[in-house]
C-alpha cells in the first residue's frame, strides 16, 4: 500500500512555522476537537487546512497566508497563535516556553465559551502579517 503521509504545502515551509512544524511532528489528535475550530473557521476566507495522516488520525493545521495560525493535537486543547500584546484576560500559559516571541502558541480547550473569540484573533494576525 505504501507510505500515506502527505508532505507539508511548500507554502508553509517559511522560518514562521519551523517551530511548530518541529513540534506537531509525530502527534495525534482526537477527532472531537477538531469539529469546534472547524465551525469557528468555516466563515473565515482563505483558510487552508492540513494533516499529515488523517486515517491515522494525526495532527491537523490550519493557515492563511502561508502563516499557520491553529492547530489541534492531543485529546484536550487547541493551539492558537496570539500576540502577547493582546488584552485577551482570560488565564492562559504559552506552550511550549520555546515560543516567547511577539506571538506565541496558547492552548484554549476545545469546548470552551471563549473559543470563537480567540480564532478570530488568531486568524486575523496571521492574515494581516
């Protein structure tokens, strides 16, 4: 049957997502959590959407303008890429501590009330940067 991977889009191959391409490499992700950020993004324009292996049910990525901005892995939470400068109020860690620059990953749970708000944050940096 052979090897059903597909590669990463040349487009995010760009020094922005190095770090969490490195990352995501090799992680799973239950398909509960992919169905909220999903709804969040289905108005959005120019969103795209990757996943390295979907019938193993690996990570899944969603971009514009070659700049990943969401990613969901694992069984819990969604990663948001956010400026640190945003007045977001909410208590939220970055993760990993290797992304401390002037935007860096949040995990946000997948259910929660605030999910649509920070999306659109997410999204809206990356599609103005």
């Amino acid at each position: 049957m052979g090897n059903m991977i597909k590669p990463i889009p040349s487009e995010l191959d760009n020094p922005l997502n190095q770090q969490i391409l490195t990352h995501l490499d090799g992680q799973s992700c239950h398909t509960d959590i992919i169905a909220p950020i999903e709804k969040c993004l289905s108005e959005l324009e120019g969103v795209k959407s990757y996943c390295p292996d979907s019938q193993n049910f690996a990570y899944m990525l969603w971009y514009v303008n070659g700049i990943v901005f969401a990613y969901a892995s694992g069984m819990r939470n969604v990663g948001l890429r956010l400026s640190q400068s945003a007045e977001l109020g909410l208590p939220m860690t970055p993760q990993p501590e290797s992304f401390k620059q002037e935007t860096g990953w949040y995990p946000v749970p997948y259910n929660s009330e605030n999910l649509q708000m920070l999306v659109n944050r997410a999204y809206e940096s990356a599609a103005n940067s």
